[in-house]
C-alpha cells in the first residue's frame, strides 16, 4: 500500500471534486463536525477549457465517517483516482 499523503497540519488528502459535488461533501462534513481543508484549483490552461476544482483533505481520525458519507453520496463511485485516502478501493 502506497503511503497517504498528508497536509502539513496532519491532514489525508482526499481528492478533487466539481463544486457541485465538493459542495455536498463540505455540508455533510459540517453537519457531521469533521475537520476539512478546500482549496480551489483552476483545472487547463488558457488556451483550453478551464475549469475550477475544489482539492479536499479531512481529518484522518474521521476517515470512517469520511467513507460512509462518501459512499452515501456517490454510491461508491469514487470518482478520485488521485486520492491517497481511497488508494485501496481503487478498481483500476
């Protein structure tokens, strides 16, 4: 199993999400009091379509409630291959 990456302050890299899907997440992680960075990324350059991404990293010590709540939204279909903290449920 390939190390996590982590933030400086600790934190487990979860992955890049559209708003609209980044905005789901934030407001269960609110409501369910777990600790999250968000970070906006412009996706392309200026020559191509660009468009915003939003990074996403939690509290490791919350990854159970992070999986339930992700499995609840996306049914499963984790959609970040970049993730660090999915690394093992990974299909590819």
């Amino acid at each position: 199993m390939a190390e996590e990456q982590t933030t400086p302050d600790g934190f487990v890299l979860l992955g890049y999400y559209s708003p609209r899907e980044a905005s789901k997440l934030l407001e269960r992680f609110e409501q369910n009091n777990i600790g999250f960075h968000a970070q906006p990324r412009r996706m392309g350059t200026v020559n191509t379509s660009a468009g915003v991404t939003l990074l996403i990293s939690i509290d490791p010590e919350r990854s159970g409630d992070v999986e339930k709540i992700h499995r609840e939204l996306f049914d499963d279909g984790f959609p970040n291959y970049d993730s660090s903290f999915f690394r093992d449920h990974r299909n590819v």
